[in-house]
C-alpha cells in the first residue's frame, strides 16, 4: 500500500530564502516521521522547488484555475497551509483557495505555524474565519498571530507553536566563497539585513530607514572596526536595491559590500557562522543569527520580529522611534554586551525549537485521524 499523500501550500516558488527555509525544514520532519508520505507542494514556480527540494511533485499553483487546482487536491490525505507570514489583508484570499477546495472535498486541513498580519480589513477578516471554520487543526508561529485570528473571529482553538525555519541545518558553502564575495581575510564581519517596504510593512519610508542604517553601518565600522555585509533574502531585486541604496548613503561605502551570490537557505545559515555581530529587519535572518549564535540587534518593523524576539527574551528598539544616535547607542551596547546576547539566545533557543517540533506531532495526529475516519467510512 502506497503512503499518505501530503500537500503543503503556502509562499513557495524560490522568491524569498526565509520561505524557503520554511518549506525545506516542514519537508525534512515530515520525511523523518512519514518516510513513505508523498508530498506535493503547491507552490509559484513548481521548476525551482523541484530543483531546490528534491520533492516528489509540485504544482504552478498561481497559473492554474480553481478548477484545475481542485484534481490536485482532492487526491491527498492531508493539506497543510502555511508556514510562513501569509495571512495578511492584501493576499490571504488568494493563498486561501486551496484550503477552500480541500474544504469542499473532505480533504483535512491543517495550519502549519503560519504568521498573520496585518489584518486589519474587515472583508479579509471575514474570509479568514470562514475558511478556518472546520479546519482539523491551527497552529500559529507567535503569539501576535493567535490575537489577530482571534480578532478576526476565529473561535475555535489556536494553538501558539513556532517558526518550522528554527529547525533548519546549515549546508556546505561552495569552495572559496569568501573569497569569491571578497570577504577573505577580513577579521569582524557585520551582517545586514534591509528589505522593501511592500504590502507586509505598509508603513516603513524607505528614505528615512536608510539614512538611519547608513548611519548605523558608519558607526560600526568606526567603532568596531568591522565590514559590512548585507545579506538579501528575496531574490527579486528588492532587497539588494535597498542594500545599495543605504550603502549609497555611508561615508564608509568602500567597508560595505552586497552578498552576490545565489545560495540555498541552508547555505546562508552556514555563511551567518562567519559573522561576528549581525543588524536587521528580515526575520528569518534574524533566525539564521540566532540559530549560529550570533548576537543582532533586531529592527522591529512588524509583529513577526517583535515576537520572536519576545521568544528569545531579547530587547527590541521600536524602529518608529529611532533616531540615528539612540540607534547607535542601542548598538554599542548591544556589541558591548554581545557575550550576554548570545547567552540569552543560546538559553532561549532549545525551547523555541522544541515548539517548533511539536507542530509536525500535531500534523501526524491530523492524519491518523483522516486515516480512522476513512477506514470507519469504507466499513
């Protein structure tokens, strides 16, 4: 008899190394605990997740009708949504049109870690909680996301796991990559992280963060002597525009560089271990940090960060409140107090992690559930 058959949907198709790291650690416990699951991942561009993850099959799911979606689900076992940031005002309805159809069908759903927000628009309130109403389980990465579902009127239990991406391993790097993205031989590396301001950070001025981190990456070159290395985690252009774009505005320019290379989210997790301090707004960079023991300093621009660092029992500086010299004191500080940092995070990590585990037990708990259900249907 064949295994069960597992899809998993959310923001996949190689567009942003956070996701990526997501859907690669759902993929590695699901193999661990289903060894014969065979999994589809729905996913925007099925080419690359078939490159990057190895899987089974995978779906153009953004290029298919509803209607040729629905063969798709119908066959599984069991769907699960998430993880990742994908419950906001602007793209909920769009991502929640496969749980609909596996609604439809008899298909069970699960939500898996997934983030919310923001969620503030009423008709997209009300879209969510039609669509979770009778969904076999939901589980949320922080607990931001559980008040907003329940703002929303989901009224049925949420349960607060954690981010799948806390279980990643880092991957060999290629040979001579420092080298190559000439950061060979430099003692202190300072890792970066900038991203655009886009539909799930509405309200960041690109003009004002800029200067504000051009500043930040001035000082810490003067008074930490270190380089600067700015990390994108979307491949899109975005996020090095953006690296470029604060770099433009450093008295210090010739001491920053934009990481150019293409590399797996297992790969960046392992170039992170070089980096001796690391700032920025990303969260899944602010994970890989945390995941090699780096100690960061954390923008907080959305829920999601400040959750996670609430997880990790680390200080926030609210980004709407800073200027250029509260931030580099915040971060002289932080440097001055980087043993302490990773301490915290070390202590914190295992627990975090642990959460994160628990959401792949629940998901099993799911499908054995499916599995009595449909033996009790046959008999």
């Amino acid at each position: 008899m064949s295994g069960p058959k597992i899809g998993i949907t959310g923001s996949y198709g190689g567009l942003n190394l956070g996701d990526e790291a997501i859907l690669q650690s759902i993929l590695e416990q699901l193999h661990h605990e289903v060894p014969d699951a065979e999994i589809t991942v729905f996913s925007r561009d099925a080419d690359d997740t078939k490159r990057r993850h190895k899987v089974e099959r995978a779906v153009p799911v953004r290029k298919l009708s509803r209607s040729e979606v629905v063969p798709e689900v119908e066959r599984l076992d069991l769907l699960l949504f998430g993880g990742g940031g994908i419950l906001y005002d602007a793209d909920a309805r769009t991502y929640l049109r496969e749980v609909l159809v596996a609604k439809e069908h008899g298909v069970p759903v699960m939500l898996y870690a997934v983030g919310a927000g923001p969620l503030a628009d009423p008709n997209v309130q009300k879209a969510v909680r039609e669509a979770l109403d009778g969904v076999a389980a939901i589980t949320v990465r922080e607990k931001s996301a559980q008040q907003l579902l329940e703002e929303a009127g989901v009224r049925r239990e949420v349960v607060v796991t954690a981010d799948p991406a806390l279980l990643l391993k880092p991957e060999p790097l290629p040979r001579n990559i420092l080298k190559i993205e000439g950061l060979e031989g430099k003692r202190k590396l300072i890792g970066m992280s900038v991203r655009e301001p886009g539909v799930a950070a509405p309200d960041l001025d690109p003009n004002v963060y800029h200067g504000l981190l051009a500043n930040a990456a001035d000082f810490m070159v003067d008074r930490f002597d270190a380089d600067i290395v700015f990390v994108p985690m979307e491949r899109s252009v975005l996020d090095s525009q953006h690296s470029h774009a604060v770099i433009a505005k450093m008295l210090r320019a010739q001491r920053a560089r934009v990481l150019n290379g293409e590399y797996t989210s297992g790969q960046l997790l392992s170039l992170m271990g070089h980096f001796s301090f690391a700032v920025g707004m990303r969260l899944h960079f602010l994970v890989f940090a945390a995941l090699r023991g780096v100690p960061f300093v954390a923008l907080p621009y959305a829920g999601k960060v400040a959750g996670f660092l609430e997880d990790l029992k680390l200080p926030a500086p609210p980004l709407n409140l800073v200027n250029p010299g509260r931030l580099c004191a915040h971060l002289d500080g932080s440097w001055d107090d980087r043993r302490a940092l990773r301490a915290t995070i070390n202590k914190s990590l295992p627990a975090l992690q642990e959460r994160a585990r628990k959401t792949v037990h629940i998901a099993l708990e799911v499908l054995n559930k499916g599995k009595t259900l449909a033996v009790a249907k046959a008999a």
